[in-house]
C-alpha cells in the first residue's frame, strides 16, 4: 500500500510538471541547490549525528509564458519536479534518503524587496536504513536507534524561504533557509518524524534564455481575463490506513465518505465548507477483540463496535486548481470521535521495564496521559494531498472527476495516509469584465 502511494505521489508529481508543452526558450529552468543544516532528534537514544548535507536537482518552468488563467492569478509562480538525495549525519545508523518532489514557488513582498520567494514541495522519500525492533524502554532506550522512520517509503515536504542575490540572463543566484519533514503517515509505527532546518545556497539556470529571467519581468505577460465565479459540491470515497499503536502494529483501512458545497473564483481558488464520516478498522477490531482498554473502562463500546469506531465532522477546504491540479487544504471539527480516548492512551503510551527482587524484570505498558493536547487534538483534525482532475479546471467542466491522495492528522499528528476518488459538479458561472 505504502509503495501504491508512493506511485501516485511520483505521477501526480509527473503530470503537474508536463500540463504544458512549452517551447519557448525562457519557460524551461534546470536549479541545483545545496544545503546544510541539523536534523533534530526525536527519542531517547537518538543516534548522535553530524552535519545534515542534501542535494536538490530541480526541473522547473517560470510558466510567464502559461497562458492558462491560474497562472496569471498566482502572478505566474515557477513549478516543477525535485529530486533529492539527502545524508542526515550517521550513514551507519540513519542512512540515507532519496526523495521526489513537486514544488511551486510564488514571489513574496515584491514592492518592497525583489528577489524574495517562498517554495513549497510535497512529495515521497525513499529510506536505505529504517528502524530497528530493539528492546525499548522509556528510561533505557538503546543508543543509535532512531524512532523517526519506521517504513522505507514516506511522505515529503520542503518549506523554504529564498532570497534571490544574483540575477542575470543567464541564471539566478539564491540563498534560502526552510524546513525538511519526513513522516509515513501513521501507516506504521514508531513514527516520530524527521525535521531538519536547513541553509542553502543555489543556482538557476535559464538555458538559452537571451535576458534576464525571473518573476519581476512584465514583459511576458500579456493576458488579462475577467473576473469570475461559479459554484460547485463534490463527493468523495476515500480508502486510507493506519495502525494503531506501537504494541499493535498491524494495518487496517479507514473508510471515509465526504461531500462539501463552496465556490471557485476566478478558475483558481476553490473554498467550501463540508461534512465526513469515517470508520476505523482497528476501532473496530479492537473493540470486536475486546481489547484491554475497552473491557477495563469502555465496556459499552462492545455493544456497538460499528458505532463507537466511527467519526464524523464538519470541515472548510481550501484549494489551488493548477489545471488538472489541486493542492487541498482542509481544517475540520470532531463533532463525534469516540474511540480516539482509546486511541490517545494507546498510542501516546511507552513500555517500562520493571525490576523485580528476584532479578527478573518484564515491560509493562503505561497508558498515556488524557492532557489539553488530547483535548484539542480530539476535536480539530486536518488534511493535505494532491489531487489530479481529469478534466482541466481551466475550461470551467460541468462534470470532472478526480484521485486524490492525501495525509490526515489530528491537530498536525498524522492519523492516516488515504487514496481517495470523487466527482464535481459546477454550476452557476458567472463572469466580470
């Protein structure tokens, strides 16, 4: 499953690179950067690392000549793909990291200080040396065991800040700084994360181009298009999985039905409130199994297992159409999540070893603690993806279709990795000069 979404990432990453063929000499970029910084640790026992080194290839295009619409919304924002090759200071025990990435960067305060950028990228890693199932115990952790990555595959995502200091016809000089974070999506655990903070220096090269290239220019852009808006709801069937604690690691689905009603300005921007309902197989399957927990203080749920393991909520979702592609956000409320106090103890717990007088020891499971951040976490839940539309947004369809796939967190902790399907229908296009 874990490589299933792996293919998608790399094909929604594929397909928002080539939505357009361009042929023009100033549209295509080719970026190499370098960057070093420190990767933090994330348990006890962490291995002890050394400087954090990552190079990044990028393939990108500065779409000033895109005459589709979102890019004249977005002041035409350079996208692309980047390829990563990352060593996070102890090959022996972290390994290294190969990852895949789509970007997009759009420049920031441009009346005040050019050459100013942010750039985001979401994509996949690839890991040559994960976890090891050591004895653990909460104040005898073994040394250089790393509890971050727990899976080969995992998600991606790269958040930098540059600053361009070099600009000419020929490339475009940068300094940047950012974050680097890597999770699986709670498809296994431990999964604690990787989160670097990273400088980096690097070099732009816009070949054959005759001057200089970056967003400042107004030359290239020539289109203007009207204002305009129209309505939309959506359906969707999501089919996701996760695990539920480190003590039982197995992966089960959680299905999930959405629909949401908003509007999409100006062919760009998609806003929009909605309702879901979920149903967690191992809820389910812990309270069917009369698990621990359950039977010692939940006994109820027992008579319901269907009921107790389900979710249901309202949410907003914001999104990006690039054409065929959607960069989503949505932020959501818990209206009822019942399991998840279950959940919380479970996953929120650790081992620890006991000593008895006869020299003999044994691990015993300490629940976690019901504190604010259950409490919060509990009700507010969030969710990022990509989504690929078959029909370009830029033509207005009536009817599209479109696969997603997203990670879902409680409050920014991952909950679950999901594949999911749906329709839009629109309606309702209007348009100002």
């Amino acid at each position: 499953m874990t490589r299933f979404f792996t293919f998608i990432f790399l094909l929604f990453s594929l397909c928002s690179y080539s939505q357009k063929d361009f042929t023009s000499s100033y549209s295509n970029f080719v970026n190499f950067e370098f960057a070093l910084g420190e990767t933090f640790p994330t348990n006890t026992g962490f291995p002890e690392l050394k400087l954090h080194k990552s190079l990044f290839l990028s393939l990108g295009k500065t779409n000033l000549d895109n005459t589709d619409e979102w890019a004249y919304r977005l002041r035409y924002p350079r996208t692309g793909l980047t390829i990563a090759l990352t060593d996070y200071g102890n090959p022996k025990y972290m390994g290294y990291s190969f990852s895949v990435l789509s970007f997009i960067e759009y420049d920031l305060l441009k009346s005040i200080l050019k050459g100013l950028s942010m750039q985001v990228g979401i994509g996949a890693s690839y890991y040559t040396y994960t976890y090891k199932n050591l004895p653990y115990a909460f104040n005898n952790a073994p040394e250089n065991n790393s509890r971050a990555v727990s899976t080969k595959v995992t998600w991606a995502y790269k958040m930098f800040l540059n600053y361009a200091f070099i600009k000419n016809k020929k490339a475009t000089w940068k300094a940047g700084i950012g974050i680097y974070h890597q999770s699986n999506g709670h498809t296994s655990l431990p999964n604690d994360g990787l989160n670097s903070v990273l400088a980096s220096v690097s070099m732009q090269n816009h070949y054959n181009s005759k001057k200089s290239i970056f967003n400042t220019d107004t030359d290239f852009i020539k289109n203007e298009y009207p204002k305009s808006s129209y309505y939309y709801f959506d359906f969707r069937y999501g089919q996701g999985v996760n695990v539920l604690s480190e003590e039982l690691n197995d992966r089960n689905g959680v299905y999930s039905v959405a629909g949401s009603f908003g509007k999409i300005i100006n062919k760009t921007f998609k806003i929009g409130i909605g309702f879901q309902y979920r149903i967690y197989g191992n809820y389910y399957n812990y309270i069917k199994d009369e698990g621990e927990l359950v039977v010692e203080e939940y006994a109820y749920f027992i008579d319901a297992p269907f009921k107790y393991a389900s979710n249901y909520g309202v949410f907003v979702t914001s999104e990006l159409l690039l054409g065929h592609i959607g960069i989503e956000v949505n932020i959501g409320y818990n209206l009822y999540k019942p399991f998840y106090e279950v959940d919380f103890q479970l996953h929120q717990g650790f081992n620890w070893e006991v000593f008895h007088d006869d020299g003999t020891s044994e691990f015993v499971y300490i629940l976690g603690e019901l504190d604010s951040s259950y409490e919060i976490k509990k009700i507010i839940s969030s969710r990022v993806g990509l989504k690929y539309y078959l029909f370009s947004n830029e033509k207005t369809p009536k009817n599209n279709v479109f696969i997603g796939a997203h990670i879902n967190t409680n409050l920014g902790q991952a909950d679950f990795t999901e594949l999911s399907f749906g329709y839009v229908h629109s309606f309702g296009i209007k348009t100002k000069n």
